[in-house]
C-alpha cells in the first residue's frame, strides 16, 4: 500500500469521526450502484471532505472484487452449479444477520461466532457442504467430512437444486444454532 494511503486511512477517525471498517459498513447498507453516488452522499449527510469520501468508496468496492474474482475462480468451468451456491447462501443468510460469508480460493466459509459451514465446488458437476454438527450420526446422505477433514464434521453431496430440500435445510438450521 503507497505511503499516502496509508497516511489517509490512519488519519481517518481523527479526520472523518470514525475507521474505515465503519465506513464500509455504512456504504454496504446503502448499496450505491454508482461510485459518484456514494462520494457525494459521504460528502453531503456526513460532511466527508471530497479525498477522504473519494478514498473511502473506492476501498470499500476493493474488497467486494476481490470477492467476485475468488468466486468467479472457484466456479470457473462450473458455472452449472453457481444456482445451487446462490441458493444454499440465499437460504444461510435468511437464518440470521449474524452470519458473515467469507469466499478463500477454493471454497467459502459460513461463519457465526465460528464456521458451521463450508461450500465447495468439489467436481464439475457437485458442490460439497461441509456441516459442523458434533455428535450427530452419520446417515447415507450425510456422511463423515471425507476431505473437510476437521473443518467439518459432516459433508452433504449437492449435484441439483433439489437436493436443497427441507431435510438439508434442516441441518444447516441445527449447524448454524450450534454455532454461538
């Protein structure tokens, strides 16, 4: 990171009243579609000066593409199973406003206080989803964690839309209250 940015984002709380993170997550409750719109919102409704509110949109989109890129790899040459990952973290971020989706380069993370849950495309044609749920018993549908190893304790296979079903609902329910 160049020197002067650096510079901006230490003096920011003195200059602007609070940290970048807190920035970000303003910014991400008002979802602006265009970067002009967001400069000119931090400028007029919290009197930002026009560098630091120029500064604070741009990183706060950084991070947002950085996301894209990492799941746009995990997914290349599987573009099928995107519809199954959208609809699996559709139905996680309805359990709850506490739950942070963290994409790394091969898989993504669902945490709570802790990961309850990871989502991988693990061939072309599968998704697995690793479940923490401890002391439950494996069944034929949801086996030990085979490659999670001891991120998880279970792994559900997920080849079509349908195999997110009640049951699968279930445990993702039961893995994310047991998260706390």
């Amino acid at each position: 990171m160049e020197k002067a940015l650096k510079t901006m984002i230490e003096n920011m709380p003195e200059k602007t009243g609070k940290l970048l993170e807190e920035w970000k997550i303003i910014l991400k409750e008002k979802a602006f579609k265009k970067h002009s719109e967001g400069v000119n919102y931090l400028k007029t409704t919290h009197e930002v000066t026009h560098g630091f509110a120029n500064t604070i949109v741009t990183l706060s989109k950084e991070k947002d593409n950085a996301t894209r890129d990492l799941l746009k790899n995990q997914y290349l040459g599987k573009e099928n199973l995107l519809p199954i990952y959208m609809a699996l973290i559709t139905y996680i971020e309805s359990l709850g406003n506490d739950v942070t989706i963290t994409p790394k380069k091969g898989s993504v993370s669902v945490l709570r206080k802790r990961q309850f849950i990871l989502i991988k495309p693990a061939t072309k044609t599968r998704i697995d989803l690793g479940l923490k749920l401890k002391e439950k018993p494996t069944t034929e549908r949801l086996e030990n964690s085979g490659p999670f190893g001891t991120m998880c304790t279970h792994r559900v296979r997920i080849s079509e839309l349908m195999d997110i079903n009640e049951e699968l609902k279930k445990w993702i329910k039961e893995a994310y209250e047991k998260s706390i």
